[in-house]
C-alpha cells in the first residue's frame, strides 16, 4: 500500500490513542474544570479523526457542540455546584 | 500528579505534531477505497444531475441533499426533538426573567475587547457555512451552533443584561427559535398550497420538478446553483438553531436572584 494512503490511517490510529489518554485524565481528574477541559482535548481527537475519515459535515457539526456548548453547559454545572470531587 | 503532568505534555506535543503534518499534507488523500457501493453512486448521481431533474436536488452538496430532500421528513423531527428539548427547559424555567442590576459589568476589559475582535468572526463564518450548505460542507444546524457560540461568548463576556438591553430579552429568543421552525414548515407545505391553489399536483418536502408535478422550487441564483427548498431550509434551521441554543444558554446562566422565584416556589422567611 503506497504511503500516501497509509498515512491518514496511522494519523488517525495515533489520534485515537491521544483521545484515549484524554478521556483517561478526565476521568481520573479531581479539579472538575480540568476535567472539562480534557474533555475538550478528546472531542478535538475525535474532530480530527472525523476529518481524516472525509466527513466534513461531521466535524463541523462536532466542533461547535463539543468544544462549544457542552464545556459551556458543564462549566455552568460546575459553578453552580462544586468545583472538586470528592 | 507528576505521572499525569508527564502524559499531558506527551499528548499536546503528539497533538501539535500531527496538526502540523496535517497542514504539510493538505487533503492528505483519500482513506476510503475508490470503488464506491451501489448506495453511494446512485446519491452521487442524483445529487446534482440537470439532466435528469425528476430525481435530482440539484444541490452540489451531497449531504444536504440527503439530509434536507431526500430524507426531509427525517431532518424535521430530529428539528422537532431539539424544539421539544428547549420547550421543556422554557417550562422548568418558566416564570424567570433577566433581572437588571445585579453585576452587570461582565468580565475584565481584556476579554471584552479580545469578545470583539472575536465574536463578529465566527458569526461571519457561521453565516457563511450556513448559508453555503448547499454548496460545500456544512448546513442550517451547523451555521446555528456556530452563530450560537459566539451569542454565548457575548453573553458571558458582557454579562446576559447586555443582550437583554440589546433587545435579545428570553420571550424575543423564544419568538426567534418558533419563527424559525415555522419557516421550515412552511418552505415544506408552500409547492403543495400552491398546487392546491393553481390546480395541479405537488409533494410536501417537494424541491425540484417531480414525475406528475411541474411545480420547482428555484434552483438557480444568478448563476449559482440555489438547490431550491435546501436554501431556505439551511437559512430557517440556523434561524432556530440559534433562537434556541442561544435561549437555553441563557437560561442555564441565570443568576440565585432571578431563579429565586423559580427554586423556592413561594416566599421563604
């Protein structure tokens, strides 16, 4: 397989793996704003993935809601509840 | 804490390395295979065909043709299901409006002259995208959601008074969000109105010419493909995407002292 095609799949395998390990830190993270922020960082993974897999329309609506408005909607939750877990 | 700080700084410096094979790379070729499957290539060949319009949408975009004509009636109960969403947050928060003089100077003057620079350009870019579904990636809800986060960046940076004062009070936002539906079910229903009024026969969710109808949406702007109903379809969905989005934002960032009606129910002591 030439290397021009692979590419994009390593890219994307790689891209996977830093998502991984952003939805592993958001989970472990006690300090709950960090944690929306890791979040963020795995949704932009995913974002990337989307595009490497030629679906535009996906990423942006993907960029928006998931960098946008659901950090926003949990950052709301965290300031009107607590900020550290137990 | 130290093993974690390690793995943070790994994944940025894996991620700033991809992105910039990304922007070396460019379109990075194609992923896929380039034998398409029996699906795809019959999408492909009535997305935009002219000379076989019965069964086109005469839209170069093939998502949206897919997702505004082909599979109309789907797209309008997923708007729907959004509608209902925010209906139900009106009724949890009904009763609460955007109180004056609480602390509305917002955030430092840093932030709001950077809010200024900002927010006008992902409005201009969520216009564009929703504006240009029909013409390369994108579409109503994408543009909506785009438009929507910088009204929330406005809302946030210069306080939810400023867009109260500006004239974006709750029941405005409300009267956006049902404009906006209402527009795309009457882009809907208009070529069969209009073909019950002037005789004849037409389909709801009805764009181009049809086999039995010869009434069409327009499908040409000058000299830019218009898709028909995809136009006013995009531009009524970003109308209610950001109506909406907007509004249970909004909703969600209300201060104690407004929801106090809404919380305790009565007077407490």
């Amino acid at each position: 397989m030439p290397m021009n095609e692979l590419l994009p799949a390593i890219m994307a395998f790689v891209t996977a793996l830093v998502s991984i390990v952003a939805t592993w830190l958001a989970v472990q993270e006690k300090d709950l704003l960090v944690a929306v922020l890791f979040s963020a960082l795995q949704s932009t993974c995913y974002a990337l993935i989307y595009y490497l897999l030629m679906a535009p329309d996906i990423v942006l609506v993907y960029l928006p809601v998931s960098v946008g408005i659901l950090p926003l909607i949990t950052v709301i939750l965290v300031k009107k509840t607590e900020r550290y877990e137990e | 804490m130290k093993l974690s700080d390690v793995i943070i700084g790994v994944s940025m410096a894996m991620l700033a390395v991809l992105i910039s094979y990304l922007m070396v790379y460019g379109g990075l070729g194609p992923i896929a295979s380039y034998s398409l499957r029996p699906l795809a290539t019959s999408f492909l060949n009535y997305t935009y065909n002219p000379w076989n319009v019965v069964y086109s949408a005469l839209s170069p975009e093939a998502v949206t043709a897919i997702v505004w004509d082909f599979r109309g009636l789907d797209t309008y109960f997923e708007t729907s299901v959004l509608f209902i969403a925010i209906v139900g947050l009106v009724a949890l928060f009904r009763g609460a409006s955007i109180a004056q003089g609480i602390s509305s100077r917002g955030l430092s003057i840093i932030v709001k002259t950077s809010t200024k620079i900002v927010a006008p350009l992902i409005l201009v870019a969520g216009a564009s995208l929703a504006f240009h579904g029909h013409l390369s990636p994108g579409g109503g809800f994408q543009g909506g959601a785009f438009m929507a986060v910088a009204m929330v960046l406005i809302a946030i940076t210069f306080s939810i008074e400023f867009l109260h004062q500006k004239g974006l009070s709750l029941s405005t936002l409300l009267t956006i969000r049902c404009v906006g539906l209402l527009a795309i079910a009457v882009v809907s229903v208009y070529l069969l109105v209009k073909a019950v009024l002037l005789g004849g026969s037409a389909y709801i969710f009805q764009n181009m010419v049809r086999i039995n109808s010869s009434y069409s949406m327009p499908s040409w702007f000058i000299d830019r493909p218009l898709g028909g109903a995809l136009f006013f379809f995009n531009l009524s969905e970003s109308i209610a995407v950001i109506g909406g989005l907007t509004l249970g934002a909004i909703l969600l960032l209300l201060r104690e002292e407004e929801l106090r009606a809404v919380i305790g129910g009565e007077e407490r002591e």
